[in-house]
C-alpha cells in the first residue's frame, strides 16, 4: 500500500501535469495558428485533412505536450522537495 507521502506526491504530479497540459495545448494551438495561418485539424485522423498536416500537428502536439509534462513534473518535483526536505522516492538515484 502507497504511503501518504506516496499520494501526496502523485496527487502533486498530478495536477502539475493537468495544468502544465492545459497550458501547452493553448500555447501550441496558438503557435500552430500563427505559423500556418490556419486552425489546427480537429479530427487529424479524417482523409479530409492533408496528410503532411495530420503528420505535422501530431508531432508538434506530441512532442510540446510531452516537453509540458516533463517540465511540469520535474518543477512539481523541486518544489516537493522544498517542502518536505527530500525528492520523492522515485527519483532518487544510487549514485
């Protein structure tokens, strides 16, 4: 069974992830819309949409929301450690 300390950090995570999500979409949608001049593809997976755009919007989405999520877990994870004086135990290395 996880600890409270366990919980806590995954709850922390968490929401750090959620939001650091949220903020990347908006950023990368509005990036996409000022590089393209158009809206990004709602539905990338219609034959509708051009295949070099359905690419292209799934590895800039991709790869912005994963940067976001590494970002956002390794801030949570520093500011865990402010707090509680050691970073969670998945994260300690036997170096």
């Amino acid at each position: 069974m996880a600890d409270k300390g366990d919980i806590g950090w995954r709850v922390m995570a968490g929401a750090a992830a959620f939001a650091g999500g949220f903020v990347a979409k908006k950023v990368i949608t509005l990036a996409w819309k000022k590089s393209t001049g158009k809206e990004p593809p709602t539905n990338p997976e219609s034959p509708d949409v051009a295949l070099t755009e359905a690419l292209g919007w799934a590895v800039v989405m991709g790869v912005g929301m994963e940067i976001a999520r590494l970002l956002a877990t390794r801030a949570a994870a520093r500011q865990w450690a402010k707090g509680t004086g050691e970073l969670p135990s998945h994260f300690k290395t036997d170096a």
